[in-house]
C-alpha cells in the first residue's frame, strides 16, 4: 500500500498559493478567467497528476473562508434595485425561461442516469445558473456590457444567481433524510419556510433602509460618526463584516447554508446608503483579500478534489455538458424571442448565459463536502464549469461579431 508523506501545512499552503496565482496568470493572459489556471494548479499538484498535495482540513477552512468572501463580493456587485429591474417587463419573461429549461434538462439527465434525488437536483441547479462576475468580466472585455444585450445579459444572470442560492438553502435541507417521498415533502416545506422567513425579514430591513434614505444620508452620517469615534484599526470593515455575519448566523440558526445570509447581506450594501467612498473601501479590501489570498487556494482546493480518474459513466458526462450547453442557450433564446428580441439577438443571450464559472463551483463544491454527490459527479460538474467558462467568451464574440 503506496504511503503518503503529507509536507507541513505552509509548505502546501506556499506552493499552492504560487501555482495558482502563476497559472492564474497564465490564463489571463490568454483573456480567460484566473479561476482556471487556479483549478489546474489544483489539479496539476493533486493526487489526479503529482500527488504533491491533499486538501486537509485546514486547506478546507481557509477554502471556505474563500467562498465566503466570493459570495460576498458576488452580492457587492448586485444591487437590489438590479434584481428588481431584472423582474420587469420582458426580462422575467427571459429570466424564468433560461432558468426553468435548464434546471428541467438536468434533472432529466439525473433521472435518466439513475442518480439519486439530491445528485439529481444539484446536476439541475448546476445546470441552471449563470456565473454573474464571470459574465460581466466577458461583456467588458468584448465592450459589450452597456449593450442591450448586455444588460439583459447581466439581468438574467443576477436573478439566477439569487434563485440558485435561494433554491441551494432548500436543497441542503434534505441531508440527512432517508430520502422517502414524505420525509423529502416536509424538509422541503420547512425549509421553503424558513427562506420565506429570511425573506420577510430581509425585505423588512430593506423598507426600512428605503424609508430612511428618503430622509437624508443619515446612516452615512451615522456610520461615519461610528468610524471617527472608534479608535482600532480599520473599523469600517469591523462593522461591515459584523453585519454580514449577523445575516450568516441568522441562516444557519434557520437551517439555510450561511453563504446564502452573506450574499443577501451584501445585497443591502449600496452607495447609497453608506456613501460612495465607503463602499469603495469595502469593495476594494474583499477583493483583495478575496482574490489575492483566499479565492486562489479555493479554486486550487477543487482541482486537489478533482479526480479525472473518478469518472467512469462516460455517458452521464457527455450528456451533462450536451445539457448544459443546449439547455441554457435554449432557454435564453426562446425567453429572447418571446421578450420581443429577433433570432440573433436571443441566440446571443443565451449563448452569453452559458458561463458557469465561480457560482456554480461554490455550489458543487457545498454539495460535495456535505456528502449529496459523489467524487465522480463533483469532477463532471467541475469539468463542465470550466468548459462552459473557458468556451463562452469565444462563442459570444463571434455572436457579436455577427
């Protein structure tokens, strides 16, 4: 039996940071995502290739740190005000549309393959969203986001990413249930509950801070008071994290997964409310410590789970990625067309839909740690977030272009 030598963990932790981040690199300068030059780096040092390094549990903490601080940076990035645009008019019509047919089509896929409920619903919700920052970093580099495509673009992809992390609380739910029809009903109902809850309390805040702002900048002006008066270090981003925290407990405490309370909590962050300068100082530190530090290892950490060798039903992988393709530009072409928007115009969204990218790993990442997949459906979903990535910028310049 081969014996693994596992070296000290900041020894991992040096050569996984610098690996990722070279290749990172690397694959920005091919003008695609650091993410998959992150994951290769993974996947390169893991046990699929040298066997140099294992995820550990500390890997694991500071992973989930990293997804912590992503999702929270996903939610800076959406505006309230965004999400309730992108249910107006036609573009609900789009929005429903480019997600209903996917997540249909992956669990069709599931329970043609005979996979189990919870693999079943995570290959659809996973087939179903659109990875936002990964979308809008596309339509800049292309000079394509103030299009009308690209708005619309982006408007589909923040109601996905809402509803994938909505739907992810409920799905959780179920683990832990022996997965008989009554017992999967009641842990569905409870937990649509608790996010109706969550929901209630976070649209009450919301009214709140509406009704507030009516009146003047007051909690700017509060909130720069609090600052000036506290005298520890960086004090600004002790509250904004305390605030974001309060949110995550509160939906752990309910039985909801906490990235969903932090997404949501950084959903209410606006310029509005705390000022522009403020909220560049925020956004600017969670990125660094998000994308300079943490996210790297994250993403380096899913290619040291990704294992190539895992996948045997080779069937269930083409038909997961032929899904995930025709379903979500389907979705997006038939929502464009009954939105009003001729054929080029809607075969563009949808092909403009098709990233997966950062959520989608976040999400198949929470299911395979809280053991709803297995190895070799984790590795399908990785492979299929990286394709989708990597493929969709050239796909969506080319149907600018025409």
């Amino acid at each position: 039996m081969e014996t693994f030598h596992e070296l000290p963990f900041f020894t991992n932790l040096l050569i996984l940071l610098v690996a990722a981040r070279l290749l990172g690199e690397v694959l920005e300068r091919f003008r695609q995502p650091a993410m998959i030059g992150e994951i290769l780096a993974g996947i390169l040092l893991g046990p699929s290739l040298l066997n140099l390094i294992h995820r550990t549990e500390e890997i694991k903490v500071i992973s989930e740190l990293g997804i912590f601080l992503l999702v929270i940076r996903a939610g800076l990035e959406i505006n309230i005000d965004d999400i309730l645009r992108s249910l107006k008019g036609r573009n609900i019509i789009i929005s429903i549309t480019a997600f209903t047919i996917p997540i249909l089509s992956g669990i069709a896929v599931g329970m043609g393959f005979g996979q189990d409920l919870p693999s079943t619903l995570f290959i659809g919700l996973c087939v179903a969203i659109t990875a936002l920052p990964v979308s809008i970093r596309i339509l800049m580099d292309l000079r394509k986001i103030n299009t009308v495509v690209g708005q619309q673009i982006i408007s589909v992809a923040i109601f996905d990413d809402v509803l994938a992390l909505s739907i992810l609380g409920v799905l959780l739910s179920l683990k832990g249930t022996d997965m008989s029809m009554n017992l999967v009903l009641t842990a569905g109902a409870v937990s649509v509950f608790k996010l109706a809850l969550f929901g209630g309390i976070l649209t009450l805040v919301y009214f709140v801070i509406r009704r507030i702002l009516r009146k003047g900048d007051y909690i700017q002006e509060s909130l720069d008071r609090l600052v000036a008066l506290l005298r520890g270090k960086e004090p600004l981003h002790a509250l904004f994290f305390a605030f974001v925290l309060l949110f995550a407990t509160f939906t752990e405490i309910l039985g909801l997964h906490f990235i969903v309370g932090a997404f949501f909590a950084a959903l209410l962050i606006s310029e509005s409310l705390i000022g522009k300068d403020n909220l560049r100082v925020i956004e600017k530190t969670t990125s660094n410590m998000a994308m300079g530090f943490l996210a790297p290892i994250f993403f380096a950490g899913i290619g040291l789970e990704f294992n190539i060798g895992s996948i045997h039903n080779l069937g269930l992988m083409g038909a997961i990625l032929l899904a995930s393709y025709a379903s979500k530009i389907a979705g997006g072409y038939l929502g464009g067309r009954l939105a009003g928007l001729r054929h080029r115009a809607s075969l563009t969204l949808g092909i403009g839909l098709n990233a997966r990218g950062i959520m989608e790993l976040v999400i198949a990442n929470i299911a395979y740690k809280n053991g709803m997949i297995s190895t070799e459906l984790f590795s399908i979903l990785v492979l299929m977030g990286v394709l989708t990535t990597l493929s969709t910028p050239m796909m969506l310049k080319k149907a600018f272009g025409r």
